[in-house]
C-alpha cells in the first residue's frame, strides 16, 4: 500500500512544481496500524490539507499524522536593508540568481538555514535572501518611488556634498523632508541622505489613465538604453527581460508577476496595431514556453533587455528574423 500512496502523493507534488511561488516537499515516511505518517516541509496549511485530502481520496480508510511537516507560513516581517542584494534559488552565493530584492521592501520570512532565509514577496515569489542584509524592523510608509536610474545620495543638499549612497531605480522610499529641489530619504539600512527631488516621482502623482501610463513607461524605458543584461536583474546595474517590463510598469503604478511566463498568462490579450506598453513575447523550440519579453514602442518597434544585445535596446520585431520567428503573442496590464 505504501508504494501505491507516495504515487498518489508524487501526483499531488506535481501540481506544486512550481517551486517560484510554491513549496511543498512531503513524503510518506511510515504506515501503522491504520495511520500514516507524512513528513517534510510545504508553504502553508492550506497546501497540507490539499495534500491530506488527495490522500484521503485514494484512501479514506486512512489516518494521517502531520506533526513533524514543517508549515512555516505565516513567517515573520522583513524588511530589505541594503540598496540591492540578490534573490536566490538555493541559500547560497553560488546559486542561481533568480531576482534582486530592492531597499525598504517588504518580505515575509519562512525558512533559516545557516546565515540565508527563505523569504515570500508579497506577490509570493519565494526564493533565497543573505540575512544579514535584512531586518526584522519595518520600514517607513513609502511616499515616493525612485524614478531616475539611479538616484545619487548626498551628506547634505547640495551637489558638492560628499556622496554617502545610492539608491535605484524602482525603489519606494520615504522623504522626511523636500526642499529647494533636493528630498530627504530615511532608508531602511538607518542611512539618510539627500537626494535629487527629480530623481523621484511621488506616489500620489503616479498616472491613472491609460495613455498617461503608456507615455510614462515610453519615457521611463528611454531612461535605461543601455543598462546591462544580468539575469535575475532588476535595477539601473543590470536587468533581465521580465525584470526590465516589470520595472517599468511599477514606475507606472502597475503591478506585474515576475517572470515573463507568469506575465504572459496574467495579462490581457493584445491585438495590432500594438500601442505603446503593450508587451510581446516570445518562445523558444517549445512554442508554449515563453522566454523573451519586450515592451512595444508602437506598432513592432520595441525595447528590450536582450541577452544578444547584452542590455537595453530598441529592436523591430519585424525586422529581426528570431525574433519574428519566436514571437508568441502580445499582451497588455495597461
């Protein structure tokens, strides 16, 4: 009977594949006297009693003992406390970098494992952060993003002044105070500075109508021609393809999934001729598996953080073979 229930639960476990925004690894680790007991770790109860239940389905004679599955969700508030620090598949610097975790932002701890946490964003994307680089305080109630590339930090309002930090592009701060064109940010690390007034863009001022938020993201986009490709990126010192769009769109006050296939699926279907901030996409030899994202310019002109171009450009879609012959289909949150 056992070998029959890890393949009911091994059929369970593929529904939870996703390891980006889903954890859950069970086994069955005994059979006694009408019980089984389960053991290891998944992200919430609400996952433990899917799983009971997909067991009970196929063996409702059963009883199941959970004690020893860890369940660490709800986890304990975090916070980022460094300008930039990368968000990892494994709790180690030698992992893939799958994402970057900006300054102030907010996260859910669930797993320590040595000097790393398992953290959750708030859109759920799970993955590994250095702990040491965040804190358990809670940041200031955001009043601003920054919506230069970089915004330079200065010891004292004025261009002279001795630079004590930056902060990028896309990070939502507080200003204590603003004057004479400069604002004053309290970061979540304890430091503060002056920066730019311009180098920000006020969370009450974010554009509301559609077209507004198209201009914006086209004026935004220009801003980073240049920027390196990095994978897992999503700043001014580097930004991948997902990272790139997804950026933009906050700056625009719209919240995008991570990931390009997660964007694909969320979005709403768009059709020709394209406007600006609509989003193509693209595949690779499995025409269902998106790997390429790109903001429309207008029609088949778009801006992308290519890894061919290694950064930020504008291409014609229609006037790239590959990427005509790739192109998936186009989508819009705008």
């Amino acid at each position: 009977m056992i070998q029959e229930m890890r393949k009911t639960l091994t059929d369970f476990l593929q529904t939870q594949a996703d390891t980006r925004t889903q954890l859950c690894r069970l086994e069955v680790a005994g059979l006694a006297d009408d019980c089984c007991t389960l053991a290891g770790v998944v992200l919430d109860g609400k996952t433990l009693a899917a799983a009971q239940a997909a067991l009970l389905g196929s063996f409702p004679s059963l009883s199941f003992d959970v004690s020893t599955v860890q369940v660490p969700r709800p986890g304990r508030a975090m916070t980022v406390a460094v300008n930039l620090t990368g968000l990892y598949a494994q709790p180690s610097w030698l992992a893939e970098q799958v994402s970057q975790l900006l300054d102030g932002q907010p996260l859910e701890g669930l797993q320590e494992e040595g000097r790393w946490v398992m953290i959750r964003q708030a859109d759920g994307y799970l993955g590994w952060a250095y702990a040491p680089y965040l804190t358990g305080s809670p940041p200031p109630a955001p009043t601003h993003f920054v919506s230069a590339p970089v915004a330079l930090l200065h010891e004292a309002p004025q261009e002279e002044a001795p630079l004590i930090g930056r902060v990028l592009g896309g990070t939502a701060v507080y200003a204590a105070a603003v004057e004479a064109g400069w604002a004053r940010l309290a970061l979540s690390s304890g430091v503060e500075g002056w920066a730019p007034a311009d180098a920000l863009r006020p969370l009450h001022a974010l554009p509301q109508r559609a077209e507004e938020r198209r201009a914006q993201m086209l004026a935004d986009g220009a801003r980073f021609i240049g920027v390196p490709y990095l994978w897992g990126g999503c700043s001014a010192l580097g930004i991948d393809c997902s990272g790139f769009v997804q950026l933009l769109h906050r700056l625009a006050g719209v919240t995008l999934p991570r990931d390009a296939d997660m964007q694909f699926a969320a979005g709403r279907p768009a059709e020709p001729p394209y406007q600006p901030g609509d989003l193509f996409f693209f595949s690779g030899d499995d025409p269902r598996a998106i790997t390429h994202v790109g903001m429309s310019l207008g029609g088949w002109r778009m801006l992308h953080s290519s890894r061919a171009r290694n950064g930020v450009y504008r291409d014609d879609v229609q006037a790239v073979p590959h990427l005509q012959d790739a192109f998936a289909g186009a989508r819009t949150f705008v």
